[in-house]
C-alpha cells in the first residue's frame, strides 16, 4: 500500500459466499429496510471474488471514477449500477470522491444456472468498501463496528446480501424478541446453534436458468397492498422464532416444518400478488414431492427451500451425505436442466485475500 501526503492507494481482495434464506425477506420499506426479519444460511462454494484497486483522484474531484470487470471484461451494465451505488454513499462517506477504483469480479458458479448472484458480489463489495473505509481511518478493521459497516454498506447494494457478510446462521432485520437483531444490517445468530444443524448440506438442483421474469425488487414491491401483507409479516415473525428454537434444541422435524413452509409461503405470495405471477415450474413439484416421500420413507431430514426462482436448495445434514448423493443421481437430476446441480454447503463466511 503506497502512501502520499494523507492520501494513500491498494488493493483489496475479498472472497464472499451467497446464501440462502430460511425465513424471508419479502417486502420492504426506503432504504432497504425489510419489512420483516429474515434468517439464512451462509454457504460456501458459491462465492464471488472481487478485488478493489484504489488511488486518489488528482484532479477536481468529481463523479466517481470507476472501472469495473467482470470475469476479465468491461460490463456497462454493472458498472453503472455500481456507480449510481457510489453516487449514492457520497452524503455519508465523502472520501468515496477523492479517489478512483478499479473493481474485478469473478464467481465460483457459472451465471447460467440462474443462481442469484448479488447476494456473494454485493456483499463482496460491501467488505471491500468496509475495508477501504477501514483504511482511510474511519474505523479499525475486523471489529464489530467493521463488520456492521460491512453489512449495513451491503444491505444498501441488495438487501439480501447483507447476510453473507457472516458464516453460519445468520439473521437480518429487528425481531422484538431477540436482542442485538437490526434492520440497518445482519448478525450471526445470537443463541448457540445445536451442533446437529452446524454441517448442513446443500444441494442446488438447477430445474431452470432461465433469467426469471419478475425481479426480486418488482415482487417485494407488490407487497405494498397484497390481501396477505400484514398476516405474512406476522407469520415471518412467528416462524423465525419457531426456527430459532429448532436450531437450538437440535429439532429437525420443526426446522423442516418452518423450512419447507416458508419456501411455499413466498411462492403464494407471488402467485396472489396483483399482478399474480408463477416462478416455479413442474419440475420443481416433481422435485419437492421427491423430497417428502424421501423423508417419510427413510427419516433422513431432508428438506427444501425455494429462491425467487424455480431451482430447488435440498438441505440435508452431513451426516447422510452418502445416501442422499446417490438419491440426487438416481432419483432427481432427471428433473434438473441438463443433470446441473450445484454441491454446497454451509460455509464460515467470507475471506480476506492478501
Ligand atoms: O435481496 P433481494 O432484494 O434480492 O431479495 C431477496 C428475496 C429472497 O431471496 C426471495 C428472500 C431472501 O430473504 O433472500
């Protein structure tokens, strides 16, 4: 890191995870305040790595100076949503303008398995802003006011993204009965984790890569005035803490209750959203129907849960990863695009790279 009169330059690299939630988000508030909390898994092989190169800008400062690369190339897009981003923290972090950066992404996970990506590449690029920040004196690194910076800088790129600045179980957003939880930015959870639930497995079964239709921004939207709205709110709030003490007392048939209810839960609310719209496809019933006969015929606690999208996340415990795997071959990549399935699992978070 080189150093001139108060102003210095570098190079950032962080490695940040996506994640799945358990109980979720759907619905918000300006800025990026969800309208209930939410509680995820971190994982660990789906992960963005990005590096932030920085110098200060000799002349006039001005609009921010931004280069951005993903895998290799120029991405007009990107680029843009990231500057408008920058613009947008100037008010609270006016040093953003005196310098210049050159940011590089890449992802662990092809983009066309339709696996959201922003939730690993925005938080990747709110621990490097953190990080910055850091730097430029505003706080020590790798203290709690670092980290809460980390995720608070996130949640304003993409909600969701917020989460993956931590490993494990992780909530964001304020629940009255549990302490320390905000909706400025996530923490891990705060209650010891049953150690049944801390190897927990993961499998991406892709049914499509499609982009999908309806964005996740137009859909927490159409929460605004859905029929459903306030009784959903309160049912997040009840299954988080239903979820909380199944994660504690080690409960798998509760943890699969909440789990697989809360994915339906999201998906009708899309489907009696105003406009009405469908995410999930046959293949995904076909897949969920799979897992249930699965369970009852051979008590392995497997369950799913369902993104804003028609791919299906198969949690089960490490502990039957042999059994499952072959199920997965033999029973389920029929009903995946082209036999894709991504192997995850829950991970410890994100990685500073020297
Ligand atoms: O973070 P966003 O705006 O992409 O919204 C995420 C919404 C869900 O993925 C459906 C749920 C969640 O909590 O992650």
């Amino acid at each position: 890191m080189k150093h001139t009169q108060n102003t210095i330059s570098g190079k950032i690299t962080w490695r940040s995870p996506s994640n799945i939630a358990l109980v979720k988000y759907w619905g918000k508030k300006p800025i990026q305040i969800p309208a209930n909390p939410s509680l995820s898994i971190t994982l660990s092989k789906a992960f963005t790595e990005m590096s932030m190169e920085f110098e200060p800008v000799k002349e006039e400062p001005g609009l921010p100076a931004l280069e951005f690369l993903f895998e290799g190339r120029q991405q007009e897009k990107f680029e843009k949503k990231i500057a408008g981003f920058l613009n947008s923290l100037y008010q609270e972090y006016p040093i953003l303008k005196e310098y210049r950066f050159k940011i590089s992404s890449s992802n662990t996970f092809p983009h066309s398995t339709g696996i959201a990506s922003s939730a690993s590449s925005m938080s990747a690029l709110g621990l490097c802003l953190a990080d910055f920040l850091s730097r430029t004196g505003r706080m020590e690194p790798d203290t709690p006011a670092f980290w809460q910076e980390a995720s608070g800088l996130s949640r304003l790129a993409s909600g969701s993204a917020c989460r993956s600045v931590f490993g494990g179980f992780v909530i964001w957003g304020h629940h009255p009965q549990l302490a320390a939880t905000s909706d400025k930015y996530a923490i891990p959870v705060p209650f010891e984790v049953n150690p049944a639930f801390r190897e927990m497995k993961d499998a991406i079964l892709v049914v499509s890569s499609k982009e999908k239709e309806v964005s996740s921004r137009a859909g927490h939207s159409l929460m605004e005035g859905h029929p459903y709205a306030e009784k959903r709110f309160e049912t997040a709030l009840n299954n988080l803490m239903e979820l909380s003490r199944a994660l504690i007392a080690g409960d798998f048939d509760k943890f699969v209750h909440v789990t697989e209810s809360e994915a339906l839960n999201l998906h009708a609310l899309m489907m009696t959203s105003n406009p009405s719209y469908i995410l999930i496809e046959p293949n995904t019933i076909n897949i969920v129907n799979r897992i249930r006969r699965f369970r009852k015929e051979t008590s392995i606690p497997a369950c799913f849960t369902l993104d804003a999208g028609p791919n299906v996340h198969l949690l089960y415990p490490a502990a039957d990863e042999i059994k499952v795997r072959k199920w997965i071959s033999e029973e389920l990549l029929a009903f995946c695009e082209q036999g894709r399935w991504i192997d995850d699992e829950i991970g410890k978070g994100p990685k500073r790279i020297n």
